[in-house]
C-alpha cells in the first residue's frame, strides 16, 4: 500500500480491515516490524558516500516520514495477487501533507527540508581546479550554457521480481536481477547471515539499463517477510508500479563555460553540476562525479573544472541508468563544441578533429584525474560520418536552405 503524496509526516497506518479480508494472511506496517532492517546502500567505487547517508536513512516501509510518491507504507500478502490487492485497498493512513520539492533549484535553498536539520545537499564534490580568470578574459572566445538533463523512468520489457523460498536455515532467491552476487551480499548483511546461506538465482529477463542493481524496499521485505513466515513469498512489480516507483535516471542541472583560441584549439571548461537524486541518497548520490570525472570527454582541454551538488527532491531515489553519468557528461561537451563551433565559424567537425586527444597520448591523464587507456576518436568519427552519410546530408541542407 502506498502513499498518494510526495512529502508529508505519517501519523498513523491502520491494517486492521485489510487482515479481515478473505485469503490474506497478514498485513503489516513498519510499527508492526520494528526489527524490519533498512534498505541498504552502495558505495561508489572511488568515494564514499557515507556522509551523504548520515541521517537520510532510507526506510523499507515508512517510519515517520513521506518523501516520495508511491513510497511503501504497508505490505499485504494474500494467498494470491488477486486476494493481497483487495487487502491492500483496506488499509488506511492518516498523513499530514507538507511542501514537496520536486527539482534541483526548488530544494536548494532548504526552505523544504527531506530530514529536519539537515540540508537537502547531501554530497558536495569536484575534479579538476578552478580556472585563473584572465583566460577566459584572454580567450579569442568564450561560450556560455545552462542544460537540463531531465530526469528519466527505465521502462523494461519485464518490470521488478523476486521470489523468496526458505529452506531450513538456507534462502534462495529467484529475480530478474542484473548483479545476483550483490544481492546476496546485501541480503545476507540484512538478514545478519553468511553468504554461504543464500542463493540467488537470476533467470534470463527481459531489460535492465541499471535499473535492476539494487537491493530495493520490495526486495528486504519479500526476503524479511519469507524467513519470519517460514514460507515462499514473491513480489512481481507490474507496470503501474514500476512507472511510480521504479528507480529514476540523469537529472542533472548543467552549467558550462568553454575557452578557444582564435584556431579553436580548446583552453578552459568549467562544469557545475546540480543533480536531482530523489529522495534518499543511495548509490545515485555519487553519480554525478563520474560526469565531472569524465567532463573532458575525448579533448585535449589542458584546463577544466568541475563542481557538483547531489540535492535531495521529493521523487523516487534516482540510479545508474546507461552509462551512469557519463552521457551526461558527453551531452554537455558536445553540445558546448557545437556552440563553439558557431562562435568561431569553424565547421563542427574540424574542431572536433583540432582538439581529439591523438592516439599516440594514450593512455591519457585527463585534468580531472581520470586515465584513459586507448582511443582513437578521429577515426571513430570518420566511421560515423561515413555510416551516416554525412556529405550527403549537407548537400540536402544546402538545397533545402536554397
């Protein structure tokens, strides 16, 4: 059962008709569990989002506290879907509405805040160094943008499931799941078990773009519930859900500042990033240092600065989707170039091909500490230009300019 609004303060959850309803055989809110654990939360490889967790603790079913819409606040479990639906319906929560802030620019000022005492900024970051201010004076051209990188929904062939088998003092666990081995790993840490007791099995299924990674509040209550009942229980999420609360991608706010010379050779960048990661920090919370880390994409820019804010919204928790940062990254230098490259008169490719990184510089260490083995960029653009079609294409703008 699941909330109606964003952001609100929880006073009461009541399952008592939905326990009278024929075929369920139990309902439960988070006061009925109170040993029910956490969702747990993963670490970025190379930074550590703990600080970003302190306090933002993201609940299974909600404690206190609303801060997204479709947020858990109940399970029911039915001897069916069918039975375990019209549970669900019975139950009622008294919720008393507060402001939600649903972007980046809306919460950042902590007029609303997520958590009492604590700013909706939860994890603050950099690459690179700032810029002296007399090469962007200096500079034969300057470009400056703002981009919105709109938050996005996953939408998978087959949405979220997981079945939870008891056996004795053993568990296995069936779901379509991208990383089986993290989901032990998590699972096992709820439970306070060995890995050694759980198996999980992920059959073929169908998309995933990282959508699927995570332990999610389905997942531990599935698993909790399972081993307390001594029983299989199973969760299929189905569409309506999975549009509600399915985990979120990009969401990224961008402002960029590019520096060339007179030959478009590329001197500075600067990228500022404020990135919308839901509602709690969870690995989301440090994607946006992979688009700083990356904001040189393949040029040879000798001078780039970039800094970033991961600020909570009242929407559901965003995730690595495709690429996980790094297309947002691409986005914002490649659309920079192509403003660049009307400033200077300079036909897009050639700038392009002024300012690759050569193939004999690899392996490369970019301005923001980031080491890229190989590449051959010109000829990979070569490649595109001749699948696409491109001189072909120009001359149809030409005619049609005509």
């Amino acid at each position: 059962m699941r909330s109606k609004v964003a952001h609100g303060v929880l006073r009461a959850v009541d399952c008592t008709a939905a326990r009278d309803v024929p075929g369920v055989e139990g309902a439960w809110s988070a006061a009925d569990l109170p040993d029910l654990p956490p969702v747990p939360y993963t670490v970025l490889a190379g930074l550590s989002t703990e600080d970003a967790v302190e306090g933002r603790e993201w609940p299974t079913l909600v404690k206190d506290r609303v801060r997204y819409p479709g947020e858990a606040l109940a399970v029911v479990l039915g001897e069916d879907r069918y039975r375990a639906e019209d549970g669900a319906a019975e139950v009622t929560a008294t919720i008393d509405p507060l402001p939600a802030v649903v972007t980046p620019s809306a919460a950042l000022d902590d007029s609303v805040r997520l958590f009492d005492g604590l700013s909706n900024v939860a994890l603050r970051g950099k690459a690179g160094e700032p810029v002296d201010p007399s090469v962007w004076q200096d500079a034969a051209a300057v470009v400056e943008a703002t981009y919105r990188q709109q938050l996005l929904m996953p939408s998978p062939m087959e949405c979220r499931t997981i079945l939870a088998v008891p056996e004795g003092d053993r568990l296995t666990v069936w779901s379509g799941h991208q990383m089986p081995h993290r989901l032990r790993r998590e699972l096992a840490a709820l439970l306070g078990w060995s890995t050694d007791r759980i198996r999980v099995v992920a059959p073929d299924t169908g998309g995933a773009f990282g959508a699927k990674s995570a332990a999610f509040p389905e997942f531990v209550v599935v698993a909790y519930l399972a081993v307390r009942l001594g029983r299989p229980v199973r969760w299929i999420e189905d569409r309506l859900e999975s549009i509600l609360v399915a985990t979120r991608g990009r969401g990224q706010d961008q402002t960029v500042r590019l520096a060339a010379d007179v030959e478009g050779r590329l001197l500075a960048y600067e990228l500022t990033i404020d990135a919308d990661i839901g509602a709690y920090p969870h690995l989301g919370a440090g994607l946006p240092m992979q688009t700083a880390w990356m904001a040189t994409g393949a040029y040879t820019t000798p001078l780039v600065h970039a800094t970033l804010r991961s600020v909570l919204t009242n929407t559901m928790v965003t995730y690595p989707y495709r690429g996980a940062g790094r297309p947002e990254a691409a986005i914002a230098i490649e659309r920079t170039m192509d403003l660049l490259a009307r400033r200077l008169g300079i036909d897009p490719i050639e700038l392009r091909r002024r300012n690759f990184i050569p193939p004999d510089a690899f392996p490369y260490e970019t301005p923001t500490g980031r080491r890229y083995d190989s590449g051959n960029y010109a000829a990979a653009l070569d490649l595109a230009l001749e699948t696409l079609g491109h001189e072909k294409w120009c001359a149809e703008q030409a005619r049609r300019r005509d």
